[in-house]
C-alpha cells in the first residue's frame, strides 16, 4: 500500500493525512475483493523495516491498524476472514489482542481471507521458519518445499497468483519472497490513495491476458 507520503505532500498535508488516506482505500478494496469472489488477499501494512521511519509516523500507522481493529463490525456481516502476518512480539499488547479478537471473531467467515502484513519481513519470516525447523529436530533429508511453506506465516494458504505494487516503486521491498516464486506482477503509477475499484478491475484483466508457464513450455 505504498505512496501514501507522497499522496500527502502533494495536498501539503502531513504524512499522517496520506496513512488515514490509504487505510480508506484498505478498506475499500478488500470489501471489493470479498464481492468479486476473491479467496485471499494480502496487503503490506507495515514491514520489518518501516521501524526505521520516525516515531510519530510509526504510532499513527499502529493507531489506525487500532482504530480498524476496534471497530468489530467490519467483518460481522461481509464473511471476511482476517488474519495477521509476521512477527508480533514488539507490538503493543492491547494491538496484540485485538489481533486475537479480530482473527477469531472471523475464523469461521468463508469469504476473503484478508491477511494483513504488520511487522512482517520475507527474510525474517524465513529466518524465523529455520529456526522452528531446525528446533524440530528435522533431519535434512527430509527438508521440503512443503516443509519450508508449512512453517512461513502463510501455512496452508496458496501463494499469491498476483502482485499489486503501487506508486511507480519497481522492487518487492522483502514481501512474501519465498511466496511469490511464481507471482504475475503489476507495477503502476498510482498512488496507493487514489486507487480504486477501477484500477483493480484493470489490473486483473491484464492478469487474465498473461500466460503463465511455470517454467513449462
Ligand atoms: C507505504 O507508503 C505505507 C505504509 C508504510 C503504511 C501503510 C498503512 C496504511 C495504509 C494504514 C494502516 C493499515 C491498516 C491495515 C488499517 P509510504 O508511507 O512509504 O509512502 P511514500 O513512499 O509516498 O512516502
């Protein structure tokens, strides 16, 4: 969901204001999602890395993820599954909780699957899945593709047929890299903001012209 700073300062607004922006277009979109029949989708809230921006910028994103988690309603009636990637330990309890509450007040929804990415890192959800394995106690031998994707935060859920990067940004910026082997991509303009129905309509009708062989022929 990249661009919302930019979003921001070209209104001269605060950064803040392009957050509170792009949590609109969130919402927006995995409604729309859920009403065209798609099974998952994931978006990138915060990584690993966005500890680094200053601490302000970094209460506002953890206080509009709150706000989105207190309001229970969202997923009562629209049978959206949430669920949360990565790594949860330094988050505030009380967002931890919310967590739990949300994932388990959805578990049995059978429409979207919306994962939502917060503090999640490629590489460290990899480091982390070695380290579980090796804990195991796993011979390597039997290491597998499988047995790798069955301890990613992903387990069980297929990978994604489709990247959306927003905000003219070429690069994968560590999200789901052992996930996304085999991932169509679209890189576009737009920032994360100002996309609509519209574009996700353009965007999938360019995924259903491609031709994916998976290394085949
Ligand atoms: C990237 O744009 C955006 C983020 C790091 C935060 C995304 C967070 C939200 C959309 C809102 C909170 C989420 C939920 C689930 C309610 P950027 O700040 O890097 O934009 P820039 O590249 O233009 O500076």
């Amino acid at each position: 969901m990249d661009g919302n700073g930019r979003w921001a300062k070209k209104r001269s607004l605060p950064r803040s204001a392009g957050h509170v922006a792009g949590a609109k277009t969130f919402k927006n979109i995995a409604r729309y999602c859920n009403k065209i029949g798609l099974k998952y989708l994931t978006v990138y809230a915060f990584s690993t890395e966005n500890w680094k921006r200053p601490e302000d910028e970094v209460k506002n994103i953890m206080n509009l993820l709150r706000d989105y988690l207190k309001d229970a309603e969202n997923f009562k009636d629209e049978n959206i599954r949430v669920n949360f990637i990565g790594d949860r330990t330094p988050l505030d309890d009380d967002i931890k909780a919310l967590m739990e509450k949300n994932e388990k007040a959805s578990a049995n929804a059978t429409g979207l699957t919306l994962n939502i990415a917060i503090n999640y890192g490629g590489r460290d959800e990899i480091t982390t899945a070695v380290k579980n394995i090796i804990k195991s106690g796993l011979k390597p031998e039997d290491i597998t593709e499988q047995v790798i994707s069955d301890n990613l935060y992903t387990k069980g859920m297929p990978d994604p047929d489709f990247i959306i990067r927003p905000s003219g940004e070429y690069r994968l910026s560590n999200y789901l890299i052992w996930q996304s082997a085999y991932a169509e991509y679209w890189f576009s303009d737009i920032l994360w903001p100002d996309f609509t129905e519209k574009h996700l309509e353009k965007a999938i009708d360019d995924y259903n012209h491609r031709n994916r062989r998976f290394g085949g022929v």
